[in-house]
C-alpha cells in the first residue's frame, strides 16, 4: 500500500511537474513527432504524415546518437509544414529526445536538454524557449520510455548544428554525440528550410 502510494505521488508530482513547465514555456505543439514511427517512408530517413484535423504535414528523421553510458537517449528531428506536403518553408521545427532507460522507483531524471558545438551551446529548456516535457510517453509510439523533451528550434539554430563538423548534447541523463548519419540528418532537415 505504502509503495503504491508513493509511486502515485511521484508520478503525480512529475506529471504536474510537466504540466507547468509546459505551461511556462507557452506553446502547445500541434505535431510532437508520430511521423517518425507511424509516417510514409521517403527517401534520406524521412517519413512523412498528414494531419488533416491540423493541416498541417510533419516530417521526421531520426538522427542516431552514440552514448559513453548504458544510458541512452533517441533524438529525432521534426519539422511541420502548412498543408499537404512539404513544398514550402516548416512553420515548425522540433527537437524530440527520449530516454530509453525507464524511471526507477520513487526516482524522477531532472529535466535537462542541450546541443552544443565547438563553438555554440543551445539549452533548449532554458528561459524563454519553447518545449514540452512528455511524462509518462505515448504507449502508441514504438521505443517509447517514460520520459521525453520536446523543443522548438529556430532556422539559424538548425543552421548552426547542420553545419557543424561534431553536434554532441545531454538530455534526460544521459550524454550524447551525434552519428555521422545522425548529422546527415540534421542536414536534412535544414535543407527543407530552402524554399522550393
């Protein structure tokens, strides 16, 4: 009894935990990143949805990471455009880091998410970005784990991380560094900011 209890109260302090700093943050994403489990396969890692409640297409490419640890983290790029398909400039992109070791119990990971470069760092729950904390995960998506970061990252960011020679970062954890097919991801997704 006791130990339910206390798990109830850690999941609920957690969840409004999340719920607040969502709130600080000020914006609820439309698109979070189903594209990435659920999306029609493209080509360069890109998968593709319509969401036609939005009208909005989201676009996901997972970038590969590599960890020191045994604890690990997924990290996807998404990016949301006006309509069907992706001829024009996002009006959205997003940074999404999962944990992929679960919360022990009674524990909570402290909320911690940054990319950096050799010459830049980009705390993406910092003050005054714009991010969700997920907590607990949507059992829909495959690879899920307990807990999430969502960001949104403006053009001369993505920019900045496309261009790179070395993109490494923490989040939930766990340090990382991105593949050489992690940073053609990146790539990628910054290329969509060209119009068409």
């Amino acid at each position: 009894m006791f130990l339910t209890t206390r798990r109830m109260l850690v999941c609920a302090a957690a969840a409004l935990f999340c719920v607040s700093a969502g709130t600080r943050a000020g914006e609820q994403f439309a698109v979070s990143g189903a594209a990435c489990d659920q999306g029609k396969a493209l080509s360069n890692g890109l998968r593709m949805l319509y969401w036609e409640s939005f009208n909005l297409t989201e676009v996901c490419v997972k970038a590969e990471t590599k960890s020191p640890s045994s604890s690990r983290v997924s990290l996807y790029l998404v990016a949301a455009f006006r309509g069907r398909g992706i001829k024009t400039v996002p009006v959205l992109v997003l940074v999404r880091a999962q944990s992929n070791a679960t919360v022990g119990e009674g524990s909570f990971r402290a909320p911690r998410f940054v990319l950096r470069t050799n010459a830049t760092q980009f705390d993406l729950i910092g003050s005054g970005r714009h991010y969700q904390l997920v907590y607990p995960c949507d059992q829909t998506q495959t690879g899920c784990s307990y807990d999430g970061v969502v960001s949104r990252v403006n053009a001369d960011e993505l920019l900045t991380l496309a261009l790179a020679r070395a993109v490494s970062g923490h989040a939930l954890g766990a340090d990382f560094e991105l593949t050489q097919s992690g940073l053609e991801a990146v790539r990628t997704v910054a290329s969509l900011m060209r119009k068409r």
